[in-house]
C-alpha cells in the first residue's frame, strides 16, 4: 500500500488522457479554491529551530546520510559473476561494474558517460547464457556484449517500453510498449507485435496501477512468462475499461493539465483479469487459459515446469480468503487446482511467491503462512505436501522490496540441495541470512553482523551477495561463500556527509494492555539529561504490511528515520516509535486483531506505549504528539478524534480520512467491501467526525498523490472548516506520496516547526 517504493524500483503508469478546456479550468478553480484557500501559514517559510544545527534541506540532498555503494544487484544465470551499479573510479555518476567471485577481479563493463540515448545503468539484464546484457534508454533497448564491451541498438521502442527480458534461448528480447506485447529477434533485428488490443484502459504483459501497487515488486514488473523452450508465452491480460479514473492536475503547464489513473476504490469495479497463452512463431491465435469460478486477482508471478509441459500461477478470490495454485497443460488446455489455501480472516497474498522447481522437475518449493508463519513447503508435481520444511515461530522473509531479487525470495542451488533465504528466526527486529539442507532438513544462520541482510545466490550456487545494514552501519555490501564465509568486502556506503548529533537509540519491549509483547524504540538527543523533562514525538505508522521498528540503518526505511531522528531530538524531543497489532514481522496472529475495523487495534496499543512513556521521570506527559505518514497519517488523526485528551497534537501526512476512498485489493484484504462491512468503515471513517478533534493538526499532501488521493485531506480540511477547527495545511506541489527533495525539505521543516509551536518549551 502506502510505502510507495515505487520511486525505489522505478514505475509504470498508463498513458495520461486529458480533460477538454472548460471541465479543466473547472477542475483547477475547484481544487485552488479549496486547497489554498484554508492553508493556515503554509506560505510563510518554516522558522530554523531556536537550537539552530543542521536543517531538513542539508538531509535531504542526496548522499548526505548514506552515500553511495553498490546496487542493482545481479548474478549472471552462469558462474559466479555479479553485476551491480556503482560510482566509477573517480566518483560521479554510476557506472555498470561486474565482479568475478571466482577470480576476484572487478571491472566497469559499462560507462554510460558520452554514450547515446541516456542509458540507464539500473535497467541492466543479463542473457541467459551470461554472455549479454539488455540495457534501456530514453528511446531505445540495448545490447551490450559483456566480453567484447561491443553496444548496439536492439530496437527503437520508445519511452514506453517496460517488463523487457531475455526468452530462455536468449535469440529474442520481449518487452511491452503502449501496453501491447512485443519481441524483437537480436539476429536481424525483426520485430513482431504480440498483441493488439493495448490502450490506456487495455494492459498485455504489463500491470496496471493497482496490481502494481498492491501485488507487485512496483517494479514495472512484466506480467507475461516465456515456457523454457522458448515455443508459448503466457501473459496476462487486465481490462481496466469499468475501472473508474481518478485525476491529478499538473500545474506546471499553461493552462494547468489534468491526467487520469485507472483506480479502483473499495467495493467498485477491478481490472477484469484473465490469461493468455500463444506460440508465437506458429502465428496462431492466443489461447485463453481458463481461471477457477472465484478468482478475482492473478498474482503476476508465474513459474513453467522444467520440461515446458505445464504453467504454474496463483488466482485469489476477492474476500482474499482463498488462494489457489493452478497449473495449466498447453497439450491439452485443461486447468487444475494444485494447492488450495484457505483463512478465515485474510491470506496475505501480497506476500507469495510463483513456486521454485527442483532440478529434478518432480518436486517443487513453496511458501505459505498456513501455519500462522510463512514457511518453506515441499510439494509433488501432483499437489501432494511432502514435508513442511521449516517451521517455528518466525517467518522467511518474502516482501519483494526488501529482496535483492524482488519475486525470488527462496534460492536453491543448481544441485538441489540447499535453500538460502533470510528470515526471523533470531528475533523479529532483524533479517539474518539462513542456509536449508533440502535432504536432512538442517538449518543453519551463515550471516553474522547484527540487522537487516538481504542474500542472492550466484548462478553456479558457489557464491553469495549479502547486503546488510543496522542502525549504526549504512548499507554494507559483501560476497560470501556457500557456507557463509566472507570472501570480499565489495562496497560500502560512506555514511553521512554531515557531522550528525550522537544520538542515542534503544530498543526495548513493552506490555499492550492484554500482555502481549510490543517491540519499541527510543531516540534521545544529544545530550540528553535525566532531570530534565522532554516532550515526545511518537512517530507512528501502526498499519498493516510494514515494520517500523526494526534494526535497519534509517535512509533504507521508506519513513526517513535518520532524518526525523535529527530534526526532532535537535529541536529538544524524544522520538519514540512502537509497533502495534497489525503490523509485519510476528505473523498473522500478531496482524488478525484489525480484521474489520481500521484504528481501535492500533490505537490501543499505542495508547499502552504511551502510558509506560509517562512512566518515564524524564518525559512531559503534557507534551506528547505525534507524526505520522500514509496509515501514520489516519492514525494520527484517528487518535486526535478518539484520544483527545492524550495527545498535545500531531502531524498527518497524506493519510487516509474515509477508506471507501482507497483501492480494493488492499482496503478489502482487511476490511471487506462497504457492502459487506458498512460498521467497519463507518468506525474508520474521519470526515464527519472532525469537529470532535482536539487538537490543531498540521496536514500535509502531495498534489499529484495518485495513492492516496488529495480528495483525502481536502475532504477533512473542509469539516474542520464547518466545524470552525484550526489546522494548519501544508500541500506539496507536484509531489506524489513518496516525498522527496523540495517537497520533502517543506515537509520536515514544516514538521519540526509545528512541534516547537506546539510543545516547545
């Protein structure tokens, strides 16, 4: 949902349509009167600290926290050479690099400086047979020989052109452009359209935005498979013609434009989904490949069967309490059901993967939360549950955006015999790298630093690249043996360029008010004195699918730890985060209690926080707010509406205020449709109950937030304006949900200043 990583991975929007001139100006007058006319203050520029020291604008400039060091990272499908992004020799802009693990030789294989088309390093794939990498520009896709270092146009596509790769011979290169499936031949160059229906309603091979969103690596993530003998090609197909549209309104161009996302809000109309399969060099027609009576989603992961004889993919019902492994037979056409899961409450489907085929194509790998946990599964072609191989208290990581290679979280070996993977298994506040033995079950840690690793396996199974990262240590990056062992430090990030306070940050568990176990952390300033009294920021996100609390270094999480840490305990305040019921990492018991209802779980739990704060001879409990971002934003003003009398004020930024405005796949993952569940959403709901508010919110919006959507925020402002409640409004133009830059220098600068006006002593 909200974490919005799709700045991290890139992403894909359809093609924007636009409004005929009069409904424009309509739209815009609408929007600016609504908008500026009940900021209160946003114009003024946001008062430095009375502390001084540094401010949000020197966070924010790139490379100030962390650095640069290696990313993008590959192995080639043969022997042990890892490609990966990285400054040159002398610094500057990222050059392509690739490292031999068996040798230990490195070298630039790539330096798209003085080169055509603005190639984009980051986009690098290698061929199957390691011997190519496919690049993309601004215009074009590229064909980069890794031996000779020889760079030829494959095809002009344009800038549209997304979801490219290799096809298992490694003789063609697909991608989709203008939502139509294509592939060109690299031998001479001749290309062939696949589909012909594409539009910006019509997606072939490509994912819309809320698939993206919700069940994606955001990734601009291909949504077609090739058979390994390269003869079928198995796409999806999404119709998102009843898909209602949903505007943004750029207004940077003379007049002011309006573009359209396909967005469908809770119990409304979803992308039709259904599946294809053609050869495409028999030029027959496609076939349709049938789907169970109840499926409502595909997952856009699909795996073929060593031997090309069947297709594997995952549909899901739209009460996400069914979710079925399916395998299709291009001989015969037919469609079974391999493995069927079931949950009362919710599956998180977001969370699995397209199953891993042992070399000996018999037998299969596969992941579920069955159990209560996610957990490794051994499984016959048939569907027969051979052994559960991993089990306990504790989860294998599978969330694609903390994956080195999103949709792969489970490596085995070309042999079959070991399984690598990260995992909880040590404790929920880190992601430490594990080895399987397949045959006699063993499993062994071979990551050793304390905090958050991510592992890929090389292409011969001989190597690993391990990323890790803590709260003291930006990201390290390291190539380690089969067995753990550290061969080569490849890179690390530098760390800040900014000489940071020394604060101090703890964690620790507190008791929610049932008992249960609630992981927390605090952040002291500089300085920080016992016999003094400090007001607190509780920075909160308190939803589900996400980990705020966790032993990361904080520019790798999407909420901007490190710079909020800074800003707020230089401005004289505690920074106090807490994970409540809900939330990712201690398995599906630990996130069912919001089961059909937003805000009271969460709530209670930060409520317990709260109270050991004022436990606390050091806190004020006169002073305690809080700030929160996406579900951070409801919560907060959540708690202001139904915990008045605990919190002095809070920041929300471009947070939810009625959930029948946000998309269905995840709003209905947890709360039904409104049909179904109209009590749920009707307890959630903010709008109508703003004038019970007490206190004055700082709310923050991007303007061109296609996520959560600015109707959100002006929706709320405007019954606080009817109910004569002060606030103050701080819109961001042009910005989307994720913040960054000018717009996210505005938003934290506006934040520290709120607080000091607000609690400052």
């Amino acid at each position: 949902m909200f974490a919005n990583r799709l700045r991290i991975y890139g992403s894909q929007r359809p093609p924007g349509t636009f409004l005929r001139p009069s409904a424009m100006f309509l739209s815009v007058a609408v929007i600016v009167s609504m908008l500026f006319a009940c900021i209160a203050g946003c114009g003024k520029k946001a008062p430095v600290p009375a502390t001084g020291g540094i401010t949000a604008r020197e966070l924010v400039e790139p490379g100030a926290l962390a650095g640069p060091g290696p990313s993008i990272l590959g192995w080639s499908p043969r022997g042990a050479v890892l490609a990966y992004a990285a400054p040159g020799e002398g610094g500057g802009a990222d050059v392509l690099w690739t490292y031999d693990a068996s040798t230990g030789e490195r070298s630039v294989l790539f330096d798209p400086a003085g080169q055509p088309d603005n190639i984009d390093v980051s986009s690098a794939q290698w061929s199957p047979a390691g011997d190519a990498m496919l690049l993309a520009g601004d215009t074009s896709l590229w064909l980069l020989q890794t031996e000779s270092g020889e760079l030829r146009r494959l095809v002009e596509a344009g800038a549209s052109a997304t979801a490219m790769m290799f096809d298992p011979s490694g003789t063609r290169v697909s991608y989709v452009q203008r939502n139509d499936l294509h592939y060109v031949d690299i031998a001479d160059g001749r290309m062939r359209r696949v589909t012909a229906d594409g539009s910006d309603a019509v997606f072939n091979g490509c994912l819309d935005w809320v698939y993206n969103e919700e069940l994606a690596t955001r990734a601009a993530q291909p949504g077609y498979a090739w058979s390994p003998d390269g003869r079928w090609l198995l796409y999806m197909r999404l119709d998102d013609s009843g898909v209602q549209n949903d505007p943004v309104t750029d207004y940077r161009t003379v007049p002011p434009t309006v573009s359209y996302t396909r967005y469908p809000t809770a119990g409304s109309p979803n992308p039709a989904v259904s599946m294809h399969a053609l050869a495409p060099d028999a030029g027959a027609q496609a076939l349709d490949i049938p789907l169970p009576p109840d499926a409502e989603y595909v997952l856009p992961f699909y795996a073929w069967t060593p031997d090309s004889g069947e297709a594997f993919f995952i549909t899901v019902s739209r009460d996400h309490r069914t979710l079925r492994l399916n395998a299709w037979s291009p001989a015969g056409g037919a469609v079974r059901t391999v493995i069927e899961e079931t949950d009362p409450h919710w599956i998180n489907e977001s969370y699995y993967a397209a199953p891993s085929f042992l070399p000996d194509g018999r037998r299969f790998l596969w992941l579920s939360e069955r159990d209560g946990f996610m957990h490794l599964y051994l499984y016959s072609l048939q569907g027969e549950e051979l052994a559960q191989l991993t089990q306990g208290d504790w989860l294998i990581e599978t969330t694609a955006f903390n994956l080195l290679t999103p949709g792969r979280p489970v490596h085995v070996d070309p042999q079959g015999s070991h399984a690598y993977f990260t995992a909880t298994a040590d404790g929920p506040l880190e992601r430490q790298a594990y080895r399987l033995d397949l045959a006699g079950g063993g499993l062994e840690r071979i990551s050793t630093q304390a905090g958050f690793h991510a592992v890929a396996l090389s292409g011969d199974g001989e190597y690993l690249v391990d990323q890790f990262s803590n709260v003291d240590t930006p990201p390290v990056t390291a190539i380690l043996d089969a067995q753990g062992r550290e061969v080569e430090e490849l890179g690390r990030c530098a760390g800040p360029s900014l000489e940071l306070p020394r604060v101090s940050r703890e964690f620790l568990t507190v008791q929610a008010h049932d008992g249960t176990e609630l992981h927390a952390q605090m952040v002291k300033p500089e300085g920080f004195d016992p016999d003094r009294k400090y007001g607190v920021v509780v920075h909160w996100y308190g939803g589900p699918a996400l980990q705020l609390v966790s032993n990361r270094y904080g520019t790798t999480n999407i909420f901007n730890h490190i710079e909020r840490d800074v800003l707020y305990t230089q401005a004289g305040f505690i920074v106090w985060r807490l994970d409540s019921r809900g939330s990712f990492g201690r398995g599906h018991a630990f996130e069912v209690p919001i089961c059909g209802q937003f805000g009271p779980a969460a709530l209670d739990d930060q409520l317990a926080g709260v109270e050991y704060l004022k436990t606390l001879p050091y806190v004020d409990p006169e002073r305690i707010g809080t700030d929160g971002k996406s579900f951070g934003g409801f919560l907060t003003l959540y708690a202001l509406i139904h915990a008045p009398e605990v919190f002095r004020c809070g920041v929300a930024g471009s947070g939810p205020t009625d959930w029948s405005y946000y998309d269905t796949i995840y709003t209905e993952r947890y709360m039904g449709t409104p049909v179904e569940n109209p009590a749920g959403y009707a307890a959630a709901e903010l709008v109508s109950r703003a004038s019970g508010i007490g206190a004055e919110p700082l709310i923050i919006h991007g303007l061109a937030d296609t996520n959560v959507h600015l109707q959100n925020s002006v929706n709320f402002i405007q019954a606080l304006e009817r109910a004569d409640k002060p606030f103050s409004f701080v819109p961001l133009p042009n910005e989307d949900h994720h913040y960054e830059g000018d717009g996210l220098a505005t938003a934290l600068s506006h934040s520290v200043a709120y607080f000091l006006r607000q609690m400052g002593e």
